[in-house]
C-alpha cells in the first residue's frame, strides 16, 4: 500500500488542539509550567516548527547514526586510547563527560516538559523528538567513557560526578538548573534550545569534533558528531517561539531572556571549550583558536540569527567581545593552580611554542597572563610543586559559581552587590545584571566559598574542601596533564645538568 | 577578636582569593598575610610597602587601621597594591 507524502498528513496529525471539557484552560496549561505570557490562545497553534519529521523517519535516521557511532566505538575498542593520544586530550575528554553526560538526561526532562506543558502542537510535538534525542545523547555519553572506568577512575565522573559539590558541577548545576530545569516552556526553549543550543552547542560540538579526529579519537569524534545532528534540529524549538513573542509583544521579555543566557552560557563554555582549545589540545593538532570559532560561530552566526528576528544584540555586546579574548585564560590559571580540586589533569599548555601561539592569537598575552606562568614556571624550575598550588580557594561568582578572574594589571576585580544584607560577589557586570533581575531566583544559593565560610564544610582546611567536593572519594584529583614535563624546555643547560 | 573573611585583589593577579584575617588585625598585617597566596606564586612581587583600599576607592586605608575600625563587611574585596605602582 503506498504512503502519503508526509507533508499530506503532518500537519492533520499533530494538530492536537483539544478543547478541555473537565478543567479549563487555565488548569490544563498553569502559568508555572506553560508560561504567563500575554500570548492569545489562538497564536498558539500559528507556531510553525522549521523541521518537520514523523516518527517512523525520525527511528530510521537516528537507529542509522546509532548504528554508526557504536560501530565506530566497537571497531577501535581494543585501542588503547591513552597509548595513542596526548594526555591534554584525556583530560578533554573527562571534562567533557563529566559535565556533560548527567546533564544530557536532564535535557531529556526538559523536552518532556515541552512534551507536556507547550501551548503549540507543533512544540510539542519537536519536543516529543527532542526528548527521545537526549535521552539518547546520555545513553551515548554514559556508555563511552564506561570503557575506561576500571583503569582510570577519574571517567567515572561521567556518571557520578553530577551528584557531586565539586565546584565545578556546583557552577554546571546553576547554570542547568537556572536555565533548563526551573523555567516554564516557552522561557526554557528561548533560554536553552535558542540561546544555548543554536549558539554554543555548535562549539562543544562542532569544534571538538575536528579536534578529536585531529587528536586521534575516532570514536570521540563520531560520537559527538552524531549528538550535534541532533541539536541542529531540536536547537530549532525556540526560534518560532521566539517569534511569536516578538508578534505578539513581548518582545522586551524576549530579548531580556536571550541576554541573560547568552551571558550565562558564555562564561560556562569559557572553561568547557575555552580552555581545552587553547590549552589541552597538543599544538600541531589545533584546529583554530577558542576566539576564532567565538567570531565564526557566535559573533558571525548568532548574531545573524538574532538580528533576522528583529532582536537587538546583548547590551553587554562590548563587554562580551572584550571577554573574548580574555577570560578563558584568567579560567585557565585558575584551574590549573587548583588542579588538585578537579577530576582531571588539566594540561598546563604554556610551553615556549605554545606561548608563542597565544602571544600570536591573543597579542599581549605574554604581558598579562603570561606574567602570572613565568612566576609558576619559575618555581616548577625549582622543582617546588607546592608552591604552584593556592593555600586558599578562589573568590567564586555568585552568579557564574567559577573564580572572579581578570586579565592581570587590567581587569580583575569585584563586582559586588549587597542584597538583604547579603554582600554578593560578582565576575563581571552581566553576572551582577543577571542577579538583579530576579534577586529572590538566586539569593539563597552558596557558592563553595559560601558553603566554606558558614560551617557547612568539615573540617574547615582544604582536605574538607576536596572531601566535600568528592576528591579522593569518588576518584582523586588531578595533577599535571604532562606530569610537568614540559618545564624541561625552560631549563637551560646548566639547570638541566 | 575574631576571625574575618575577605576577598583579596592584588594588583597583578588574575583571580581573587579568599583571606581570613583577626578582626584586631591592622592594614598593614591583613597585607602581610595577603601575600601569603600571591607573591611567589602568581606574582613576582616588586617589593615596597603593599597598601589596601576598598574595591572602587582611590584612597588606601592607614596602615595602623584594624579590620574592625575599618568597618569592612565579611568578604568585602580588598585592592592590594605595592605603593610606587599605584
């Protein structure tokens, strides 16, 4: 029997508009859940998703790409991937799994969420498909790195580091939380499918992809190639209701939700993607600067994007542009020095050819952060190692919830606000912004340094804090990627002898 | 008496970093102890007598001033600065 055209029946079949009998509008869609917005009842159904698929095409295409990332995985299992690649790349990896996994079966909730409480058919029904894809994306993330677990315990962060208070899952669960868990419908798909997805995604995504096959790890590389695929599709659930917000006048609320994920995400991909493509990928094997795929990716593309729906860049666009070329470094000190606190071993990736790569990348970099390298490498050259790691925790943003960083001699500084007779630290005045919005949103939460300071950590002295944060419980932390080797080119002779 | 939380910002550093000090502590003692996760680690140091002032202030703080008469809040970021480099 020969089958319809889809686009014969598509829109029949998912027009879902029923009208409730039992419980009134109001009850079927609660403000919590679907969103207050001054949005007629009649728009609703005008939401015009970008990408239309039925479901028997949607189990064919993904059981192919399936089919096609665990075959790769199977066909190299037997690599011994650590005898193979760099060890920056390694400590990519467990970044990456550790922040990411956990958060992808979230994601899952959030779709199911779409699933049930969007006002349009048409939502719901990508949310439907969206839902199925990152429930996939965990199963995915969750089942590579299970393969390296019994030899290196650090890729067990994949699975169990989310239910940490590691400072660095605290800082992913805020943003997660804030962004995709806590918000109604329509604000979720503006905050996470367009800001987020449609922005930043592509860079975790993408750019590592080309990283990963550069590095050696096929299996990496088609595995995230496979996820992105999905993204590109579900990113798309926000941009139609971002326009029909903006028809039907809340576009001031549009574009005050897109700034402050904007923001939010772009401090979060600073250490995800900033650091491992400026430091941890080996040099030979760098695709592109971390500030070159930001120019591509965000200030070309999305701000395209942005402008094609008559929204206006942030208005922190100066600021954001400025962070570009800087923050990610501030991040990355600041990670290294603390590298005992994480779940890896962050690659240090300031060794003469790299620095000169920075110093060409990011002019003046050797007068700024590099000022801060020549002290540590300096006492690394004396081989005193203790002297590289703070006796003390970083000031973390109550915003961000990772260090208040700056470019030295520059930036680094406070931006703090008082609220409720709280003082409140910031890394930046778009954080701050954001906190200010909505001060009752965020005014409970602590930080590590706030969980510190009012006795929630025992005993009080960095041993508690790693124990609090899981290190040494769930696997231990991390050291040097390259075990400091990369100092030797700093010895002169007459040190090396 | 007491211990006190504060938010160090030294010039030259590219992070702020958390300091708890005496409430009977003067200025010149909280930048002693200031250096403590700064100089020799992330910054050279010049050498020099290191003033304090509150973050967005011009005017450093006298160095015989205790935390308690400076009337700081818990975890209000400090600048600390060598006083030929500000």
């Amino acid at each position: 029997m020969a089958l319809l055209e889809r686009s014969e029946w598509y829109d029949i079949a998912r027009r879902t508009e029923w009208t409730p009998g039992y419980v009134s509008d109001e009850e079927l869609y609660p403000e919590g859940h679907s969103g207050d917005y001054d949005i007629p009842s009649e728009a609703w159904s005008t939401y015009d998703e970008p990408y239309k698929i039925s479901y028997r095409e949607y189990v064919d295409i993904q059981r192919q790409k399936d089919a096609g990332a665990y075959s790769v995985k199977a066909a190299l299992e037997r690599m011994d991937l650590r005898s193979k690649v760099d060890p920056g790349w390694i400590s990519t990896l467990k970044l990456h799994y550790g922040a990411v996994s956990v958060v992808e079966y979230n994601a899952g909730l959030m779709e199911s969420r779409f699933v049930r409480w969007a006002r349009s058919p048409g939502m719901r029904n990508m949310g439907t498909f969206g839902m199925l894809d990152e429930i996939r994306h965990a199963q995915l993330q969750l089942f590579f790195p299970h393969e390296y677990v019994p030899t290196d315990r650090q890729f067990d962060w994949a699975h169990s580091g989310m239910k940490s208070n590691n400072w660095g899952i605290i800082a992913g669960r805020h943003f997660f939380d804030d962004m995709m868990m806590t918000r109604d419908a329509v604000s979720t798909s503006i905050l996470l499918n367009f800001a987020f997805e449609t922005g930043f995604t592509n860079l975790q995504f993408i750019g590592l992809s080309s990283d990963a096959a550069n590095a050696g790890d096929f299996s990496f590389s088609k595995l995230i190639q496979s996820i992105q695929s999905d993204e590109a599709r579900h990113a798309q659930i926000g941009t139609p209701m971002l326009a029909m917000m903006i028809e039907n006048g809340e576009k001031e609320r549009a574009q005050r939700l897109v700034d402050v994920a904007f923001w939010r995400s772009w401090k979060l991909f600073t250490i995800l993607t900033g650091i491992p493509m400026d430091y941890y990928i080996p040099l030979d094997r760098r695709e592109g600067s971390f500030k070159e795929f930001m120019q591509e990716w965000i200030v070309t593309q999305f701000v395209n994007s942005l402008e094609d729906l008559g929204l206006a860049k942030p208005w922190y666009w100066d600021i954001f542009l400025a962070d570009i070329d800087e923050h990610h470094h501030g991040q990355q000190l600041g990670t290294w020095s603390w590298r005992p606190t994480l779940w890896f071993s962050p690659a240090a990736g300031v060794g003469p050819d790299e620095r000169d790569w920075l110093e060409e990348k990011y002019p003046g970099w050797n007068d700024t952060f590099g000022k801060c390298w020549d002290v540590i490498i300096e006492n690394l050259k004396r081989g005193d190692i203790g002297r590289t790691v703070p006796g003390t925790l970083p000031i973390i943003c109550n915003m961000s919830n990772i260090p208040i960083v700056g470019t030295p001699f520059k930036t680094t500084q406070d931006y703090p606000l008082e609220y409720n007779g709280r003082l409140y630290h910031f890394g930046s005045e778009p954080d701050r912004w954001i906190f200010e919005q909505d001060p009752e949103r965020y005014a409970a939460h602590k930080t590590i340094v706030d969980r510190l300071l009012a006795g929630e950590i025992q005993p009080p002295d960095l041993g508690g804090v790693l124990q609090y944060m899981g290190i040494g419980v769930l696997s231990d932390g991390g050291g040097d990627a390259h075990d400091y080797e990369w100092v030797s080119a700093y010895l002169d002779s007459a040190d090396a002898a | 008496m007491a211990a006190f939380p504060l938010a160090v910002n030294f010039y030259g550093d590219f992070v702020l970093k958390l300091l708890v000090v005496d409430t009977e502590h003067t200025m010149a003692q909280v930048a002693e102890a200031a250096t403590e996760n700064v100089i020799g680690l992330h910054v050279a140091g010049e050498g020099g007598v290191i003033r304090a002032r509150r973050s967005g202030e011009t005017e450093p703080l006298p160095l015989d001033m205790t935390v308690a008469e400076a009337g700081l809040a818990p975890t209000e970021t400090l600048d600390f600065y060598y006083e030929e480099a500000s």
